[in-house]
C-alpha cells in the first residue's frame, strides 16, 4: 500500500446509510443549511453548538425532559452550563431494550461465558435499586467498586445511576494501596468486589486484600462471584455479604429512575496517579450521555442490535464509554482477563463467534499481536466487522499497515484519543472520510479542536499543544476535594486563558487529520527542539528485535540528551550492531535530532494498570527523584530497573 493513497475509502452506500449522513441530512432539513460533508458538519457543530447539541439530543432520542436554553456563559469555559434547564436520568437511557434479546455477552478468559437478556439485566438493576435505597444510598453518594468487567458490575453500575448516586471503579488487579488511594478520597457507602479472578490461566485470588480494602473503608461491602468462593470471601471480611444475600429480600419490579439535572455527577474517574496521587475526576450524566451517544451513534456508526466490543478493564475510561453502548440498543460484548491466554486467537475467535460490528482495543494490542505473527485476515471470519478502533497511545503507521494487510483489508480503522479528563475522545474516526496511514481522521463534533504553539497560536505543519477553544459538555463537573477549583483550573487551563490545553503534542496533516506525538510533558527538549516521544516509537518498535520501548529526556550538560530503553525480543541481546541498526532507523525515520545518546536494554518496562508505559515515572527514578505512587502501575517492580544505572554517569 503506498503512502499516498488512503488505506480505506467509505462506499457511497455506506455514506448513504450512515447515522451521520442522516444526522446531517436532519440539520440540513431544520435549519436551511447545505452541509455536504464531514468538513462542513465539523465546521457547522463548533459555530452553532446550541443547534449541534439540540439535534444530537432529539436524534439520538434522549429521554428526559431537554429544557429551553442549551447553553449558558458559552464564551467562558469553566462557566458554562449545557443544558441547565434539563433533566434526566443515565440509566433510564441505558435500559433502552426490554425482552430475551442479548444485551451483554461476557466471556472471561477461556473459564465462563454468559449471556444476559435485557430482561435479565433489568431484573438485577431493580433488585440492587432496592438494596441500595434500603441502605440509605442516595443521591450524590458514591458507590466504589473492585470489579472485572463482567455483566453484575454493568448492573450495578445502572442501579446506581438510577438513584443519583456516584460510580466509580477500578479493576481487582489494583494493590490495597492503588484501592485506597482511590476510593478513600471519595468516602464511599458501598464497596462492591469480586471474590477471585482469572488471568493468563491463573486464578488470581482477592479475598485478604477485599477485606483490608473494606475494612479501611470501613463501609458495608458486597461480594459477587465470578472465580472463587464469594461466600468464603464475604466471611472474612467486616460488614460483608454476597450478592446473593444482599439481594434476596427483594423482587425484581420496573426499575424507578429519579430524574435529575443534566449536570448531575454520575461517574469519578481517575488519573493514573503516577506522579502523585490520583486525581479525582467528576463526570456529569448528561454530558457523558450526550457525548457517548455522539461517539457512538455519529463517529462509529453504531445501531441498535450492532455487537460493541472493547478490550478494557472497569479501571480504564473505555469500559465507561463501552457500556453507554447500551443507550443505542447494541450488545455489550464484555471480555475480563488476559487477551493472550491461552493464545493470542482468542479476542478474534469472540469476535468470529459473537459477529463483532465493533472492535476496539489498544495500539499496544495490535503490535503485540503483529509481532506474535497472527494474521486474523486469513485464519477468521471477520465479515461482520466493519470498524477496528484503537486507542491508549499512539497507532504507529505500521499498526495502520498492519491492520488492514493481517487483520482485514476492508474495515474502518479509527485511532482515536481523548482520554480519562473528559470519559471520552477529542479525535477519532467517522465514516465519512478515508483512513490514511497513520493518521487520526479528525476532530470529534462540536469540539473546537486545534492545535497551539507556545505563544497561543494555531498551527499548521508544525507540532503544537492539542487544546479545545470553546466548551463543551463532557468537560469534568469537578474534582473532587477541591472546593476552590483551584485543581482542575491548574489540569487544563494554567496554559492558556479560558482554553483548554489537553497536554497531548500534536500535528494537523495535510488531509485535515491529527497525528499525536506523545504527551506534552513527555517530549524531549535536546538542544531545545521538542521531539515526541512516539515519533521514535514508531520507528524502533517496528523492528523485530524490540519488543517494546521508553523513551525520556536526561538532563545533562546544561541540555538534555535523548535515553531510549529496549526491552528485547526473547533470545536477542544488544549488540553493537544493533545499537547501530536502531540508531540507523531512527535517524532515517524521523531524523538525526531524534537519535537517543544511550541505548539501553531493560528486562521490563513499567506501565499503569490500562497498559500505558510510563516515561514520567521512569524520568524520576533516572533523576534520583522519588516516585510518590507506586500503587499506580502494574508492575511497579520494574522501576528498580532504571535507578543508578552505571551508562547514565557518562
């Protein structure tokens, strides 16, 4: 495939058929306009915002009582309200299916499978509903759970929703520490966790750590089980009972929702947490509803019936956005576990079985199963698929390659990027524009997406900040425990005033996408020339003696000189000829200002828990500085590897 042709180029019908092309067709009708493509719509959804997000209301068919005023204090950012008028609730929209139709499928690993009807999930919801209330569980008070991603966590999820209290969760793998550090900022009524787990074949036992967990909290604490013995579990720990137990008093009856503001808290979600500890940030109903459905039924096409599939953890935003898929009628397809175990077949053999319209996953997924020699276009029926999603860091052009020649030669692929600040993507995909190698296909609608230099600039051609000039309505609510805001206004908008700076260095391209180079505070500054990190990237890990790299600025001589860490494919050492082979094609794929000074290979590379590798982290440790939260990383032992290292003193 040649670089100057698309990978993907939408069918006219496909266009035709769109939910987008209708939407904008829709627009058209009702307001005299003539929009006629993805540019125009873009352009028409950041200068009209009111009549964007109005129809992205009433065309996605939100329920809930809409208001008359849309926007208020649109020019400031931090005061602007979308929909102050309006109410409504986030599981009553989510419930959208009733009957014996799926409405999630749940494999975990190779060990359980399970299929819930609408009925079956609505039936789980009343009974926690009641559950809750009975424990005096009401609005605005916080629910924490330590769960795989499996169906009972989506019900309690919903259950929670619908009385107006507060969701958060992160994934079991989380040390007591990483848990606490989390949910003891909240102060939590509920802590609900599973009684054991499955990864890469092994049964991963919870039991001592759900009970130090609760007992800290020191709240009442529900045990599902998935992989142990929950009764077993519920025994040892203070105040606990199984799901059973603490649903049994109550019949499944029509689910109540309480109708609340737009602007309700409904989810806090957290930042990794690797420099400190976790931010906690709070997302509104109303504004995670509408921008999900945006995403989903827009940018991804998705109908009702469709099967969604993420790979994610309940400790990563993507299970968030996975689950509002059920606000467009489509099945869940949830997955928990190693996607490796047994082999790396097994995300594609679910999706062969289960006809995945929608597969998202992690650019580190898709080099992983690259490198593993998989070619899923050959060995699966993928005709079902029609949009491969991927997001976590950067594709790398041959992850686009990659996916199209292995996986299948007729998919949409959407890179798409945004993040846990705002529960949703700043760019990503449409299926109105082709797919070109490496890049993001563009801006998401009614975001006034740029990219700024230094002095607050746009740009073209050149890398820069990302940032949002205008609001929008998945910005945070708050953070929590910080009163005076002064926490969140220093996240986004100490850069540049009353705009929001992402903290992604990025470049537009010559078709009107975005490529994203890295994190901003994790670009390398030799010689005063920033660099991303993700431009050597994609570069050294294409080549097949790497498995994976990390990449930092060293301060050095009054400048800083580039270190680049290897973790080597198995049985392959680094030789003097593979330094130079890897500085050979980082200097002729990118260029000689990206060339690391050191080269250095390490058994492991640190990375958080949803699979992100960690640079800031590492930075600390090469300095002698501490790194405050440990608790963050998935395997926190790693950082050991980098301190004191004898080639950094010369």
């Amino acid at each position: 495939m040649q670089d100057n042709r698309p990978l993907w180029v939408p069918s006219e019908d496909a266009v035709a058929k769109s939910p987008i092309h209708a939407f904008m067709e829709r627009c058209n009708a009702d307001f005299g306009l003539s929009l006629s493509g993805f540019e125009d719509l873009h352009a028409w959804s950041v200068a009209e915002r009111e009549n964007f997000w109005s129809t992205v209301w009433d065309f996605c068919g939100v329920k809930g009582e809409r208001g008359v005023e849309v926007l208020a204090n649109g020019d400031r950012m931090l005061e602007a309200r979308f929909f102050p008028d309006a109410t409504l609730n986030f599981a009553e929209n989510l419930l959208s299916g009733r009957g014996e139709g799926d409405a999630i499928i749940f494999r975990g690993e190779d060990k359980a499978e399970d299929r819930w009807s609408w009925d079956r999930l609505r039936a789980l919801v009343s009974k926690l509903q009641q559950a809750f209330a009975a424990l005096g569980i009401s609005e605005g008070d916080r629910i924490a759970a330590m769960m795989p991603n499996m169906p009972e966590t989506v019900a309690a999820m919903l259950a929670a929703a619908s009385i107006g209290a507060i969701w958060s969760s992160c994934s079991p793998d989380f040390g007591e520490q990483g848990v606490l550090d989390r949910f003891g900022q909240i102060g939590p009524k509920l802590f609900i966790a599973c009684d054991a787990y499955w990864y890469s074949g092994k049964l991963q036992d919870v039991g001592a750590k759900v009970a130090t967990v609760a007992k800290n909290l020191g709240v009442p604490t529900v045990i599902v089980h998935y992989a142990g013995d929950a009764e077993s579990v519920a025994r040892k720990t203070p105040g606990a009972l199984t799901l059973e137990a603490f649903v049994a008093p109550y019949e499944a009856r029509e689910v109540e929702f309480t109708q609340l503001g737009f602007s309700h808290p409904l989810y806090i979600l957290f930042s990794s947490g690797t420099t400190g500890v976790p931010k906690c940030i709070v997302h509104s109903a109303g504004g995670t509803l509408l921008q999900h459905l945006k995403e989903q039924r827009l940018h991804c096409g998705l109908q009702a019936g469709e099967k969604l599939f993420y790979f994610t953890t309940c400790g990563w935003m993507m299970w968030n956005w996975l689950v509002s898929g059920l606000a467009s009628g489509a099945t869940l397809c949830l997955f928990d576990g190693s996607p490796f175990a047994p082999d790396g077949n097994v995300l594609f053999d679910y999706a062969e079985a289960e006809k995945f319209a929608i597969f998202g996953t992690s650019a580190k997924y898709i080099d992983a199963v690259r490198k593993g020699g998989l070619t899923p276009r050959v060995s699966h029926d993928l005709s079902s698929l029609r949009l491969m999603t991927s997001t976590g860091s950067p594709l790398s052009p041959e992850g686009f390659t990659f996916v199209y020649e292995g996986i299948k030669e007729d998919v949409q692929l959407a890179s798409i990027s945004g993040g846990t600040d705002i529960v949703s993507c700043f760019v990503l995909g449409n299926p109105l524009q082709p797919v070109w190698r490496g890049e993001i296909q563009g801006a998401g609608l009614g975001l006034a997406v740029d990219v700024w230099n230094d002095d607050g600039k746009p740009v073209r051609g050149e890398k820069g900040e990302l940032v949002c000039t205008k609001a929008f309505p998945s910005m945070p609510v708050m953070f929590w425990n910080d009163p005076d805001g002064a926490k969140y206004r220093a996240a986004y908008f100490d850069r540049f005033d009353n705009v929001w700076c992402h903290g992604d260095f990025a470049e537009w391209t010559e078709h009107g996408g975005l490529v994203i180079h890295g994190r901003s505070d994790a670009t390398l500054n030799p010689g005063g020339v920033r660099i991303g990190t993700a431009e050597i990237y994609n570069q050294v890990e294409q080549m097949e003696e790497v498995a994976e790299a990390l990449c930092i600025g060293q301060d050095w001589d009054d400048d800083v000189r580039v270190i680049l860490f290897v973790r080597l494919a198995p049985n392959v050492t680094l030789t003097e000829d593979l330094v130079k082979a890897i500085k050979t094609r980082i200097r002729t794929g990118a260029s000689p200002r990206h060339v690391p000074a050191k080269i250095i290979a390490v058994a492991d590379i640190p990375r958080t828990k949803s699979g992100k590798i960690v640079e800031l982290a590492v930075r600390e440790v090469v300095h002698g500085r501490p790194v405050k939260n440990q608790e963050a990383l998935a395997n926190p032992e790693a950082l050991g590897l980098f301190a004191g290292l004898s080639e950094l003193k010369d």
